[in-house]
C-alpha cells in the first residue's frame, strides 16, 4: 500500500472515532505517522515531534466537522465547553512547549504509556459515587489544564481525556463526545501554531513541505479523508451505544502501546 492510500485510510479511521468517541483520532493518527513518515523522507531526529505536530493539525480540522455536525444535532453543552475552553489552551501551551524540548524516544514512550491508561479507562469505567458528583469549579479547571498539558505533549487533541471527565460527572455520552469535540478544535487549533512556529529551520534542516513541525502532504492526505467521515461517526454516536466500540478500540490501543514501547 502506497504511503498516500495509507494516509487516506488513516484519515477515515481518524475521522469515525472523532465522530463516535470524540477523541480527534490522534492516537491513531501519531503512531500511523511515526511508522510512516519515515517513509516518506523525513529524518529520524524529527519523527516524533512531526508527528504530534500533523496530528493535531489533522485533529483541527477534523474535530471541526465532527464539532458542526454534532451541533446540528443539538449535543454541545456550551457551558461545559466555555468552562474547559480556556484551561485546555493553557495546557497546550505548556504540552506544546515540552513536546519540542524533550528526547523524541521519551515522547514516544509516554505516549505508549498515556495509551495504555486510555485503553484501561475504556474497558473499566469507574461510576462515581454520589458525593462525588457535585461538580467543583476547581478541581475541574485543573483537570482541564492537565488535559491541555498531556494533549498537547503527546498529540491527542484532548477528546480522549475530556470524554473520561465529563463522563465522571454524568454527562450523557452523545454529550461528552460533542463536548470534547468542540475542545478538540481549539485546543487543537491552537497548539498547531504552536507546533507550526517551532521546529524545523531553527534545526537547521530545510525539508520541502515541512512547517515547523507539520509536514503538509500528511496533514492534507488524513485531513481530506477525516473530514469527510467524522460527520458520519457523529450520526453513529446520537444512535448508537459506543460502549462495545470503545472495549474494541481499547484492545486496539494496547496493542499499538506495547508496539511502541518494544521499538525505537
């Protein structure tokens, strides 16, 4: 399979999961591109922070169409996302920071590990108990910015640990992932002028296409393949239980962590 009909495909699996879980498809998309954008020319000392820096730049735009058709079906909880909104930027601000400053290898081993604790969260989900369920202004705004920080660092978008949240304080499923998707774009969106700006050039490499640390052909190749179906996931997840597609998922996610920790 060429690189170009991979990407494709990535981008149709991107864009059903942003859909039906919200979770922007990056932990997906960042280990499909640390396999392949060797592939495709790129120099082994930027693998990594090029891969985080295209998925959250394919996460922009797909959790955008995913966010759009999940308002035309009236999902979105505006007041959970202007809660969570401005935590998460500051938290990509850091994440961001980070991501560019570190040993690719340990970049590549917590995001392995933060699979892991994903893949676990959706196999076991803890109910709270109903004290616990007040929620508190605080302890979410600080979540919030973890979320931003761990999202940003490892290219996720924000949706796989935002949907675990709201889903703690009773937030209807369909709900969380139109949530999370929302936060998915501007999180996201954010932290690719991040990714954009570092990088790159100021390693001394000059690599046609590259943006900082988004290579463009990968970004528009996933991108024009997860736009199209993430309003498709999105009409899924307002009909449909996700619970069986996240244990399905979850098993999926194990097996690309321990794939990533026994290499590199």
């Amino acid at each position: 399979m060429t690189a170009l009909a991979t990407l494709l495909l990535g981008g149709v699996f991107a864009g059903l999961l942003s859909g039906m879980l919200g979770i922007g498809g990056g932990i997906l998309v960042v280990p499909l591109l640390i396999f392949l954008l060797p592939v495709m020319g790129l120099p082994a000392a930027i693998i990594v922070p090029t891969a985080i820096g295209t998925s959250l730049a394919t996460i922009a735009i797909t959790t955008f169409s995913s966010a759009y058709a999940h308002q035309r079906h009236g999902n979105i909880q505006w007041p959970w996302v202007k809660q969570l909104a401005p935590v998460l930027i500051l938290g990509g601000v850091l994440g961001s920071w980070v991501g560019v400053s570190i040993n690719p290898l340990i970049l590549q081993r917590v995001f392995a590990l933060m699979l892991l604790v994903l893949a676990i969260r959706m196999i076991w989900k803890r109910q709270p108990r109903n004290k616990e369920k007040a929620i508190k202004n605080w302890k979410v705004r600080s979540f919030g910015t973890a979320i931003g920080a761990i999202s940003a660092l490892i290219g996720i978008g924000g949706g796989a640990l935002v949907v675990p949240l709201l889903h703690y304080y009773q937030v209807p499923m369909a709900r969380a992932v139109a949530v999370a998707a929302v936060c998915s774009v501007v999180l996201a969106t954010f932290s690719t002028l991040l990714y954009a700006t570092m990088g790159g050039s100021a390693h001394g490499l000059e690599i046609p296409w590259l943006v900082g640390f988004i290579y463009v052909p990968a970004w528009l190749g996933i991108a024009a393949t997860s736009v199209l179906f993430a309003p498709v996931g999105a009409k899924v997840a307002t009909r449909l239980p996700v619970r069986y597609l996240q244990r399905v998922f979850a098993s999926l996610l194990i097996v690309v962590a321990i794939h990533l920790l026994i290499t590199g």
